[in-house]
C-alpha cells in the first residue's frame, strides 16, 4: 500500500503499490441498500476486457471496458486521496481493519479510530491477546460495533491458522470469521495487487450508471453486476487491482448518490446515463437511513456506559440512559444475544471477556 503516486495507467509492477480507496459516506448507503432497476445490458465476445461491450439504453453507442480503465486510473493518480492505509506502513493488517471500519462508517469518522487502533494493536497477534470487550470498547462511537467482534475474531484466526500474517489466498481470506465477499476481495486487491472485482456500492453506482445506463444499482449486489465486474476487470493482476481502487475513489468524490459532479468525471463523454438523458430512477423509493429514537441510538447509549466503566456496571446505571424500559431492555437483550454485552450474576453488565 502506498500513496498514490503517478505509474502509468496499466498500473504498478510491485503489488504492494496499489492504493486502497475506501468509499466514503456511501458505506453508510449499504446498510440498507440501494434501490433501483437493473437495466438491460449485453455482453459480447469474453471475458477480456478489450472484448468487452454493453449496450446502453435508448441505443445509445456501447460503453468498452477497455476504454474507461486508462482515463480512470489517470484520473486516480491525480487525485487519489492520501490516507493512512493506503500507506507502506499500512500493510494487509492496516488494509484490512480499514475495510472493516469504513463499512457504512464515513472516512471522516474512521480516521482518529484507525489511527488509535493501528497504534494499540499493530499486529493480529496484538488485537487477538486482548479480551473481545477491548475491541468494543477501542470501537467507541463509530456504530454496528458489531464490527469489533467480528474484527477481533478475524485476527484470532489470523493468528491461529496463519502465524499472524493476513493470508494473501483470497479462499483463505474469505474463510476467515467476519470476512465476507467483499472484504476477501478488498484485502486481497489492495493489499497483495491480485486480481479480483471490489464490488461496493461506489463501485456499483459507477458501473451502473457508466455501462448499464441506469441513476442506480439495485438494492442487493445481483450475479449480473457480478458478471459485469468481472468481464471489467483489466488482465494484469497490477492494472486490475489499481482500477478497483480507482473506480471506487470515482464512486466516492464524482460519481457520488446525490450531487454527481459530471463535469468533473474522466468518463462522462462515455457514460451510458448521462448520454441517454440521466434518466430518472423508476425503483421503489430511495430509502435514507434513521437513528434518533431508535434501538440503534438505545444501543449506543448503553454500550457508552459499559465503554466507559472499567468494571461491571449495575442495571440501574444502564436504566438511566433511556427513558421508555420495554425500548431500553429490548435493545440490552438485543446487545447480549450479538455478545456486545456479558450479563453477570446481581443484574450486572460488562463488555464480554471472552
């Protein structure tokens, strides 16, 4: 991981090289998910991507995958943002907590937590010593702590299975606890320069508005975006890792859910949506996400309390943080049965120890 600095468009040599572009507030977009329509789209000859050809709507000229990898990855090198994991020093390890922060998490917020956590627990081994309730409480206020568990789980394995070393095998990436198929393809994109589709919703919106024609992607990931990805994918392990990171930057600062800057986008003179009009979306509505008054915000309260106190905390210190109790104790339940929260003899709470 370095930061971005200006190779040639087919990317660097030395894997360790690629840049790691986390999506900003759009992680926040995914924990609800996007809605849209699908589009119609075609694809001709194989899977390479000089091949490579989908039809926009309203017939509009074909968008090829071999034309947008250059004036993409030129855009990025100009204008890549320099943050702390896409570092040397970052390695796999820095890759891959960023990956889980910067789930629904804007870079904003993750940034002093990154640098707090990288400092404290620079090795799986380090993170994997530590009881998980540590994770949680080093989490703080950056929301879904399940995150922490999973994290903390994660570098156990690591630890366990691979001598402390993130593995760099994308089967063995994704064996991992909490390492989903994104983030398999993440670690081992950003981290190791090896070849595989980074599907987030950044990345999702630009493939969907560029080559399918359409404002939106649906609302789950579907197998042809799937597909799309990788029939997008330069050959070269090199060039395909750094356009992962670089379409998802676009999707990030450009070609964002509201407000896109078209003026501003290396490929909007190729752009299936906006040459067939930026047509509106026809989906179901656009669902924002909500936090005051709900067992979400109940959650976070309580778990502050327990992040605080150093020791276990008395249900009468918790009662205090809400004031309707069917809401509070749903939301304490909810938080022993994602083990956030140890429930002790006396009606006492911590963050678990094991």
């Amino acid at each position: 991981m370095t930061a971005p600095t200006k190779p040639s468009h087919n990317g660097p040599s030395d894997p360790a090289a690629v840049s790691a572009i986390p999506p900003a507030t759009d992680r926040a977009t995914a924990a609800t998910g996007t809605t849209g329509t699908t589009g119609t789209t075609g694809t001709t000859g194989t899977t390479g991507t000089d091949r490579v050809s989908l039809v926009p709507p309203a017939g509009e000229r074909a968008v090829s995958g071999a034309s947008l990898h250059a004036p993409v990855i030129d855009w990025f090198d100009e204008h890549a943002r320099d943050l702390p994991w896409r570092r040397p020093e970052a390695g796999a390890w820095g890759v891959m907590v960023s990956e889980f922060m910067l789930q629904q998490t804007p870079v904003s917020r993750v940034l002093p937590v990154y640098e707090q956590w990288l400092a404290r627990w620079p090795r799986p081994a380090d993170l994997a010593a530590q009881a998980p309730g540590e994770a949680v409480r080093a989490w703080g206020r950056l929301g879904y702590p399940r995150r922490a568990l999973r994290l903390h789980g994660a570098a156990a394995a690591i630890t366990e299975r691979h001598g402390g070393d993130v593995p760099a095998d994308h089967a063995q990436l994704l064996a991992l606890p909490g390492i989903g198929e994104y983030t398999a393809a993440a670690v081992a994109s950003f981290a190791y320069g090896q070849r595989h589709p980074v599907l987030d919703t950044n990345v999702r919106r630009v493939f969907a508005r560029a080559v399918t024609g359409v404002q939106y992607p649906p609302n789950a990931t579907t197998a042809a975006e799937r597909k799309l990805a990788r029939a997008l994918l330069p050959q070269d392990d090199a060039s395909a890792a750094r356009w992962a990171a670089a379409s998802m930057e676009l999707g990030a600062l450009v070609c964002t859910a509201k407000n896109e800057s078209c003026h501003r986008c290396p490929i909007a003179g190729q752009c299936a949506w906006r040459l067939a009009g930026k047509p509106a979306h026809d989906g179901p509505p656009r669902r924002g996400q909500t936090y005051a008054g709900t067992d979400r915000q109940v959650r976070g309260r309580l778990l502050a309390v327990l992040r605080e106190s150093h020791g276990p905390v008395p249900q009468a210190a918790l009662d205090q943080v809400w004031h309707e109790p069917v809401q509070r104790a749903r939301a304490l339940d909810g938080l022993v049965a994602d083990g956030l929260v140890e429930p002790l003899a006396d009606g006492l709470y911590r963050l678990p120890l094991s």
